[in-house]
C-alpha cells in the first residue's frame, strides 16, 4: 500500500466520523482510528486501547497531525470473550453487516421501522445503514419478536457490531 492511500484513507475516516476502520492484506494490517470519536465500550466507558507493532520489510510512517485520526500497525487480535449475560443467551442478536451510521426509521417525519415488542418476519427492513451516502435497508434473518434495541437512531455503527435481540420463539 502506497503512503498516498494511505494518507487517503486517513483523510476519508477523518470526514467520515467514523471511530474505526480496519484494513488487512497479505503483508500488513492497518487499524485507523479517529481519536475525535472515542471509542465506547459495551458499558459506555471508553476503551484503552493496546498496539502492538510487528516487523515488516517496509516500514509505515505515521503523520497524522494532532487531532486527526491515527494509523497504528497492529498485531492480529485475539478473540473477545463473550460479554452476553445469560438473559440474552436465549435471543438471537441481528449485527451490522457494514460500518455507517444507523437509523431506525425512514426519515425523521417516519415512526420506526420496528420497536420492542414487535413482531418481525425474515425479509422485513428493521432499520438503514447508511455508508458513503448511499443507504442500506437492512433485512431480518429471521422471525421472531423485538426484545431489545441496542443502538439509538443516527449514531454510528461498525462491522458486526449487535443492533437488535431477537426472540425466534
């Protein structure tokens, strides 16, 4: 990857109020963070997070600016632990499939797609991400009804990240 993209890159995250975006290839592994959107943990603290640096052929040279977002080389991350309780263990989570920000309803004069309690079929759009200006129905993979909403209208999401708890009974 050429120093131009990835200064590139570092400008699009930076516009994009995007916390993080990842990006890994054969010889190297790039995790861009925006510091200006702190990352939140589950419990809604800020996370710490640790770099670890591997050695490769070509070194990357980091020039970010203060308050622009970071380009850090990091080693491969080991699998989380679990954090759902056993509540949750029995619903099934519907994640993001995509970074962007999410809405819950079509347009802000719209109700929601769906709420807690709600009944939903496989196909059904439960809510829109939105990534580089284009919009994104996101469908159902199931049926089942709402028990719990997991993000709020127009705040950001990341890949994989759980938006909905789902009861298929």
């Amino acid at each position: 990857m050429r120093h131009n993209e990835i200064q590139d890159l570092i400008k699009l995250v930076a516009k994009s109020g995007v916390s993080e975006v990842s990006l890994e290839t054969d010889k190297v592994k790039l995790v861009i963070t925006n510091e200006n959107e702190p990352k939140k943990s589950k419990r809604g603290t800020e996370e710490v997070q640790t770099v670890a640096v591997q050695n490769f052929a070509a070194p990357v040279a980091q020039t970010a600016p203060v308050q622009s977002p970071q380009l850090q080389v990091v080693a491969p991350a080991e699998p989380a632990e679990s954090a759902a309780n056993d509540v949750d263990a029995d619903y099934v989570t519907i994640k993001s499939p995509m970074i962007g920000t999410a809405y819950l309803r079509p347009s802000p004069d719209k109700d929601n797609f769906i709420s807690i309690g709600d009944g939903i079929k496989e196909g059904d759009v439960i809510c829109i991400v939105e990534a580089m200006k284009l919009f994104n129905e996101i469908e159902a993979e199931i049926s089942g009804k709402i028990i719990k909403v997991l993000i709020e209208d127009g705040s950001p999401v990341e890949y994989d990240q759980p938006l909905f708890l789902v009861d298929p009974s």
